[in-house]
C-alpha cells in the first residue's frame, strides 16, 4: 500500500492516489487533493462534493453523476466545467472516496 | 389461491417473472406450501437473456432463446397478465393499469432493468435498429446481427451509455466476438472497432486489468475511456459528449441507459434510475418491511446478472423462511456473482466475486481441479457458458439446486 504526504500528514493511498479509507477525509484535506489535481475549491464545487460525502455516509457507494445531478441539483454540464474531463473520477478523489467502478 | 377466500394464508404477491421472479415462485411453492403465491407480469415470454449477445454473430439461434414462461412456474403459482400501475405500500395493494387490485402480505419486486434509447437525445430515431442497434432486447439482437450482416468495412462503434447496465462485460464480449466474426468473414483489415465507455477503462478492478489489460491492444480493438455521452446524430453519424468530444461510427452498438420499472417511481419506493433501495443483504426495502426487490431491480451494488439473482433467491429463501415462523431474518448476502465471459476465438474467461472481494485467478468451482478457470480463458469456460442455456431452462428456473454456494468461497482463488 502506497502512502502520501499532504500538509505534513502521511495518508494511505492506492495506485492510483486515491484515498484507501473515507473516514480520514476532512474539508481541509478536500481542498489540498482539488489543489493537487489543478483545482481550486469554490461554492459550486463544495456543493457536490459535500452530496457525495452525505450520499456515500449513507449508501455505502460513490454516487454516479447522474445521481449526483439528479440529487444534488447541478446539470451534468456543469459537473464537467467543474471538474474538467473526468468529473465523476476527479470528485470522487477530491472527495476521499472510491473511484466509479465496473465488474472488472 | 385468492386473497377473497376466508384462508388466513399469507399472501406474498411477486411483480415480475422473470429469472429471479419464477425462482422465488417456485421455491415458495415447494418451501412454504400454506402461503398464496401470485406473479404479475405484462407478457408470457421468457427469454434466456444471455443468449441474446450470441444472436448478432449466429451463434444462438433466436428461437433458443425464447419460451413461453406460464409452463415454468409449479401447480399453485397464481399467474396474472397485466401491467402494473402502482404499488400502495401502506395499505399493502398493487394496482393494475386494467383496474384489478392485488392485496399482499409480502411483496417482491423483480421487475428487472430496462434499455431506455428514449432517455438519450437522438439515440431512437429513423435509424434506430439499423445504423444504431443494441443487442440487449430480442428485437436488437436480431436487428443488430441483420446489421452486422450488410456491414462490409468501416468503423463499428461498441458504446455504454452510463453504469450501471445489466450484464456489465456484455458490451466488452461483443466487441471480442465482432473481431472473431469480422476475422472469420476475411475483413477484419477493413473494420475498426472502438471500444467507448464512461468508465475510465475497460477494466477497472486491479487484478482484472493486470491480467486482461492487454486483450484490447491484441484484437486491435481501440479504447475511448471518460465518455459521457449527451446526445447522437444519426445524420451526421457521431456520438457526443458532454465535454464536446465527437467520436464518428459506421455502425453504432449501443447499450442504452438501464432503468428499472416506471411504476417503481411512481410508487415512490426508486431511486433517481428507478431501482428500489434495500439493504445489499437482505433485499429488503429500506421503506417497508414488507416489500423486498430482488434481481435487477434492486440497487445492490454488484453485477446485474443472473447468477446474483440465482445466489440471491437461495439467500432470500432461507430469510423468508424465518419470516413465515415469526424469526428475525439472520441469512445475509455477499455480493456473490458468477459470470462467464466470451473473449473470442471459441474460449471464455470466468469471473467471480463479491462486495468485497474482486476478480481473482485461479479454478472454479474446485480448488487445482477447476474444471474452469477464473480470470483466465479456456475452451472450458466457453463450453461452461453454452451449456449454461440448458441448465437455466432445465434446472435454474424450476428452483432445483445446482450445487453451487450462494456465498463466495476463497478456496481456488490466488491472493497474492
């Protein structure tokens, strides 16, 4: 298992740099891991990471972004001018959570 | 077997009859004998789903694929045609879009996942079945082998709308078999094929990647990962997507949008796709005691599929069993799924897993002595899969037991 050092805290990560265990996750952290993928955090972006720890706290998944569309309110448009090209896997790592997955 | 008679027979009404739906039928029949058993559903075809990926390449023919369902469900089950309109959770009823009411102790929803090319602008259209197919309704898999026929060279595209789908590596299978085909044909120099999805891979579990990363390179099959897409033109012939990317096709397979039953949403008991939430281990509704969804219905985060429906039933049962005795319910579900995968060339691979854990190698269903092997391909996968036809129609559906667990064993996995 991989680790890595933000802010001067040592966190466990896998390959490809996600967080490996949501429970460590804080606001601060949120706006260091947007920083690190060329993010900087504002209100638009706040209010869908903040529906995908809510969602996931009580589903036990990373939500789609349809469902975080639907849910929350924000066009799937405007997810991708939020988080360009690969919204649904930029938040969920900005999020601390596992990226979207198949079977395989 | 009707709720008007002065019995005091618990009632367990089940909306839909499909695989999950006749399994539960049946084993209710043979397991709890004094309860009332009535399955809704809107058509007396019963198709073997799977089958429909081989139709576009002439290896199932598409009479093998379809039976009348009525004969598949045990003396006593009460079948009813009709189409649901709603479901009334707190007054325990079910009505039809006829009018008929249908009152119930216990309700299960195993309606399933349906293809939506409406909820995609373009996507249905005057050459929707032609240049833009699907293979997974009975229609498109004819349609799309119809296409494939006619198509003499260009660039086929093998696209997924979003996740979930049902059977998610279908779309990966056919790409393998239109390879195979468009090889065995003597054209494949004339056909690209791409392979789009919204996933940020083909594979995206770790051990799945390391091992089957590199069959897409080997078919020459290209990949265009992150596609979100927003609408087609099937005049100009592209897809698009919501960041502005265009990926032009000759010929489109796609596997549209997968929804559950609209009447999931009107009842108020779906979630933004119309699946039912319920607890991943018992199936239960997370609303109502008294209504559980099973098969593709559910929102179960695990393959949409007929092996977690078969692994889920055997759960369910035993569950239900405690229920009818007045017994908190203390059987729980893994996540189990078991599914073969066609990687071209007359060989299969085999995959099997839970919530927990991912596609591993090793052998299936014994350790060392397989006879299949997981992760890997064989000849004896592929057979394993063909022979699986008769083993549903014959064994699955009637609810005998084929001797594989409901939980996932660790015996014959590799962990490294």
């Amino acid at each position: 298992m991989a680790t890595t050092t933000i802010a001067g805290q040592t966190y466990d990560v896998n390959e490809e740099g996600f967080l490996t265990d949501p429970q460590v996750w804080t606001e601060e952290l949120g706006t260091e891991l947007a920083k690190l993928i060329g993010i900087e955090m504002t209100d638009a972006h706040w209010k869908a990471i903040r529906f995908l720890r809510e969602d996931h706290g009580v589903m036990g998944e990373t939500p789609t972004l349809r469902r975080v569309s639907t849910q929350a309110g924000i066009p799937v448009k405007e997810l991708f001018a939020l988080f360009p090209k690969k919204p649904a896997k930029k938040m969920a790592y900005v999020a601390g959570l596992p990226k979207p997955k198949g079977c395989v | 077997m009707n709720t008007s008679t002065a019995t005091t027979s618990t009632s367990l009404l089940i909306l839909g009859g499909g695989t999950a739906g006749t399994m539960i039928a049946n084993k209710v029949r043979k397991q709890l004998p004094d309860w009332s058993v009535t399955v809704v559903d809107k058509t007396d075809i019963h198709d073997y789903q799977p089958g429909y990926l081989f139709i576009p390449f002439g290896m199932n023919e598409p009479k093998q694929v379809r039976k009348t369902k009525r004969p598949f469900f045990a003396d006593g089950v009460n079948l009813v045609m009709g189409e649901v309109d709603i479901v009334d959770p707190e007054s325990q009823k079910v009505t039809l879009e006829d009018g008929r009411i249908l009152a119930y102790d216990y309700l299960v929803i195993a309606t399933g996942t349906t293809p939506r090319p409406d909820q995609t602008e373009g996507m249905l259209g005057p050459e929707w079945h032609k240049t833009v197919t699907e293979f997974y309704t009975y229609d498109g898999a004819v349609s799309t082998r119809a296409a494939l026929d006619k198509f003499t060279g260009g660039r086929l595209v093998v696209h997924v709308t979003e996740m979930p789908i049902k059977c998610p590596v279908a779309p990966l299978e056919f790409s393998f078999l239109a390879d195979d085909y468009f090889t065995k044909r003597g054209i494949r120099d004339q056909v690209e094929i791409v392979y789009v999805t919204p996933l940020d891979g083909a594979f995206t579990k770790p051990v799945a990647s390391r091992e089957l990363g590199h069959k897409l390179e080997e078919k020459k099959i290209v990949l265009e990962p992150d596609f979100m897409i927003e609408s087609v033109d099937q005049e100009a012939k592209v897809l698009r997507s919501y960041d502005e990317r265009e990926i032009a096709y000759d010929l489109l397979v796609t596997v549209p949008l997968n929804m559950g039953a609209d009447f999931v949403a009107k009842s108020g008991l779906g979630d933004e796709l119309n699946y039912v939430p319920v607890d991943k281990h018992t199936f239960q509704s997370t609303q109502y005691d008294t209504i559980f969804a099973l098969g593709d219905a559910s929102n179960i985060p695990t393959s949409k599929a007929g092996s977690v429906a078969h692994f889920s039933v055997d759960v369910f049962m035993e569950n239900l069993q405690q229920l009818a005795a007045g017994q908190e319910m203390t059987h729980s579900f893994d996540g189990h799924a078991n599914c073969f995968v066609e990687s071209g060339g007359g060989k299969a691979l085999l995959l099997d897993f839970n919530y927990d854990t991912e596609p591993l190698t090793g052998t299936f269903p014994l350790p060392k002595v397989g006879p299949m092997s997981l992760l890997k391909e064989s000849r004896a996968n592929h057979l394993g899969k063909l022979a699986f036809r008769h083993i549903y129609w014959n064994a699955l559906l009637p609810g005998r037991p084929l001797g594989l667990k409901a939980d996932m064993t660790m015996a014959g996995k590799n962990t490294e």
